[in-house]
C-alpha cells in the first residue's frame, strides 16, 4: 500500500469539500421549494396609535397613555392583540458617595397585560410619573390571527416599541 503524501491529503480534502459543497446547495436549493409556492412571509408592524418606535415629546406620550396597540400586516389588515408586556425604564437622580457628584440610575418596572392597552391604574401612574430621557417598551406583543375556515386561530408574536419620551 503506497504511503499518503501531503499533496495527496489535501487533494482529497478538497474533493471531498467541494463534494460536500455542492450537495448542501442542492439540498438547500430543493428545501426551499415546497408546499409554500410563491406565499410571501408574514410581516407585522406595531404602532401605539400612529407611531411606530420614536423619540415623542413628554405631552405627546400622555396623550397615547390611553391608546390601545395595533398591528398590521403588509396589506394593512389590521389584527386584534392579545397580550404584551411593558416595561418602563425609570430615570432617578442619586448623589455618588465616592465622587460626591450627583448621577442617575435606571429602575425597570413592568408588568403584563391581557388587553390591546395599559390598564387605568399603569395610565395614571404613568401620566405622574413620566419625565424626559424615561423609555417605555412594548414587547412580548402577542395577535390572533386567523386560520381559514374550520382550522383554529393561531397566535404570532409582532414587532416590539420602543418609546423614548423627549
């Protein structure tokens, strides 16, 4: 049995390789083509009112604080959501032992909802509370969307908000 040579190792390293190669592409390419046909993918897009993620003033997030959240698809079919999850990222002042020099810290509260909008107590808390530089994230959005006749409903998570408040 004749010995191995360097060359000839990465010969047949690279034959195989390339072998390998363009099996996987086949695969891949014959894996894509399937009972989907020429189905766009679904794409959501979340706003609170009119507003997708921004930077909104202070008076203009008060306002929205009673607004439900909606989704739609890219055909602007509107779907009903189900749940979400907020979480209000709360700037507070402190006074630092070692500098002596007053900085900020970021307290998180949240909550979840089983509704389309915050619940009155969140609304009213918020509209006290709420001060510039302060963010509120809307995650976790869970739609219904409806299943053709006679299959059930299925449930989607859309888009996340981010609001940061001005």
């Amino acid at each position: 049995m004749p010995l191995l040579t360097y060359t000839m190792i990465r010969k047949t390293f690279l034959l195989y390789g390339l072998l390998l190669a363009g099996c996987a592409q086949v695969c891949a390419q014959s894996a894509g083509k399937g009972k989907t046909g020429n189905k766009k993918p679904l794409r959501f897009r979340t706003t609170w009112g009119v507003f997708l993620s921004d930077t909104l003033p202070r008076p203009e997030v008060v306002k929205l604080l009673d607004s439900s959240l909606v989704v739609r698809d890219q055909q602007n079919n509107k779907y009903p959501v189900v749940s979400f999850d907020l979480t209000y990222a709360q700037k507070e002042p402190y006074l630092n032992d070692t500098t002596g020099r007053p900085g900020f810290y970021t307290e998180y509260i949240g909550d979840s909802f089983r509704s389309d909008k915050l619940s009155p107590l969140w609304s009213s808390r918020l509209k006290d509370m709420l001060s510039t530089g302060e963010v509120l994230f809307f995650d976790n959005i869970i739609i219904k969307y409806p299943g053709p006749a006679g299959q059930e409903d299925k449930y989607y998570r859309v888009p996340e908000l981010r609001i940061v408040v001005r």
